[in-house]
C-alpha cells in the first residue's frame, strides 16, 4: 500500500529538512557515515518493498557504456574550471591534501566512492526520485528538488561554500540519474567529483572543521 501524500511529505521533511538540522546542532560533532548508512538502509527497504524486491534501482550498468564519454567530458572540463578557480584564488591549498599526505588521500580515495558516494546516492537520487516523483510536477522540479535536499544535508560541515558547490552538483548527479535511470553512473559521477575536490585542496569544505582552513580563512 502507497502512503498518501501527506505521510509522504512528513516522510521528506523528516529525512531531508529534520535529520541533517538535528545532526547540525547536536553539540559534538560526530562522523556523518553512521547516520548517513542507516538513512540508506532504510531507503533501501522501501525501495525493495515497493519495487517486490527488484533492485535494479541500486545500481543498473546498462547505461554505463553510453554515458561514461559525456560524463568524462563534462567533468574534464569541470577539473579545469576548479583548478583554475584555486590556483588564482587559494593557490597555497592546491593539491595540499596529495602533498602533505599522500597515504591518506590514497584511502580516501578508494574507500569515499563506497561509504559515501554510494550510500548518498541511494538516498537523493534512488529513494528520491522513486519516492517523491508523484509530489512534484515534472522532472525539472524533482531533480531541483533532489539537488536542494542534497545540498541541505552539508549544513553539517557548517559552511556555506559546502551547500553553494553540492547545490551545483547536485543537479549534475539529479539530472544524470534522470537521463540514465542508473545508480552507478550517476555514482561514477558523483565519485569523480567528490574525489578530485578532495585532490585539489577543497576537502576541508566536506569534512568536520575544516571549512575555514580549506579557504584560508
């Protein structure tokens, strides 16, 4: 049985507006991938309850080999753009991470496309778009919607940069996942990104604390 709509907004307002401002204001300031997982379990959950147990929205390789040439190519030119960005603006942080710790950028950069990446995108695309597509009129809409409430969740790392850049991606990885209907090519995306903003020096904007000094404020 589909809950109405009502119990679908009390739904969203809880996961997306209530969760990340509770964890916002908690006075210690705890890693986000325990919460972050159990939000994607219970996605995961609905997801397979509504669809009879047929997963296909967690992952679908299909479209993999159609979309990997436009998503290299818009993050090539999106890599010039960053970088560019940091050397004219911050340029004692770029590549900081690589240089001051190479082992540690290394394990990032393995495990972050699995216990953040994936999870995340189970939650804002996967969930989101098959739980709330009847709430928004047009697919334009729900992919704003989508990008929006995976921008809101960074208030955690308490910095407006945070929100300002997951915004603008956001509605890349929304969109993505729209055109492919596939989790994994949307999540390829996702880790590209997420990765070279680690790489570059803008790190600090996307974990505890670190916000002032990624930008040498």
């Amino acid at each position: 049985m589909n809950p109405g709509k009502g119990a679908l907004i009390a739904e969203l307002a809880v996961l997306f507006v209530g969760l990340p401002i509770l964890f916002r204001v908690l006075p210690v300031r705890l890693s986000p991938l325990p919460p972050l997982w159990l939000a994607a379990l219970y996605c995961v959950h609905v997801l397979r309850r509504a669809s009879g147990g047929n997963a296909i929205q967690l992952w679908n390789a299909g479209p993999l080999t159609g979309s990997i040439g436009n998503v290299l190519a818009v993050f090539a030119i999106a890599a010039v753009v960053i970088t560019a960005a940091v050397w004219r603006t911050r340029p004692q942080i770029l590549f900081g991470f690589v240089r001051s710790s190479p082992m540690f950028w290394a394990l990032v950069m393995v495990l972050y496309p699995a216990l953040s990446v994936y999870p995340q995108g189970i939650i804002y695309r996967a969930f989101f778009f098959e739980r709330y597509r009847s709430l928004f009129g047009s697919p334009a809409w729900l992919i704003l919607a989508s990008a929006a409430a995976f921008a809101f969740s960074h208030i955690i790392f308490r910095s407006p940069w945070s929100v300002v850049l997951t915004f603008a991606a956001g509605l890349l990885f929304a969109w993505r996942y729209y055109a492919t209907g596939s989790l994994l090519v949307s999540s390829i995306e996702h880790a590209l990104y997420g990765c070279f903003i680690f790489t570059v020096g803008l790190g600090g904007l996307f974990y505890h604390g670190a916000g002032r000094t990624a930008l040498g404020r």
